[in-house]
C-alpha cells in the first residue's frame, strides 16, 4: 500500500490523477513505465489508462525514451501547471515542517 505523502494528505488521496503527480513529483529524478507510475501510485493500471489522456493533453507528462516496447514517461516540469503543483508541494512541505519543529518546542 502506497503511503500517504503531505501532499495528498491536503488535497484528498482519493482523486487518482493527484496520487499520479504526487508519485512523479517525490520521483522527478527518474522517469517510468505506465506500469510502474500504476503501482508507484497506488492506482491500477486500469484506473491509470483511463486518465492518462488527461495528463497527456494537459502536458503533465512527457515521454523521455523507450525501453523496448515500453515507453518511459516522467513529470514535465517545463509545464507551468507542474511548476505550480511542485510549489504547492513544496509549500505544503515547510508548512509541516515548521509545524513539526514547534511542536517539538513546545514539548521540552
């Protein structure tokens, strides 16, 4: 089972497109297969191929090379909506972390 990052514990862990783009934005090194991004995820690959279009036409992915018949795919990060979405990431990130270390505070 796929932990629940901070990302997807503020924008709601049920909406399979967010759990895409959580999984590509905590692997941005890296490029995958739709069956790893599937399993990485926690989607199926049913579930996956259903809204692939979506971050095909909105640009979110991008292909980056083929592995035998398999084609890789990773984060576009040169798309302004991803550029966002990392922000938020980010922001959403400090956030805790900050929250974290005054708890900590308060606790000595």
């Amino acid at each position: 089972m796929v932990e629940k990052t901070l990302f997807l514990k503020f924008l709601g862990r049920d909406n399979p497109i967010i759990k895409v783009i959580d999984f590509l934005i905590d692997n941005e090194a890296f490029d995958y297969s739709k069956t790893d991004i599937a399993r990485g995820a926690g989607i199926s690959r049913t579930t996956l191929l259903k809204i692939w279009k979506t971050l095909e036409d909105l640009g979110i992915v991008v292909e980056t090379r083929r592995v035998g018949r398999a084609k890789m795919y990773k984060l576009n990060k040169k798309n302004p909506i991803v550029r966002k979405l990392i922000e938020l990431d980010n922001a959403i990130s400090e956030y805790y972390a900050k929250k974290f270390t005054e708890a900590i505070k308060v606790e000595r």
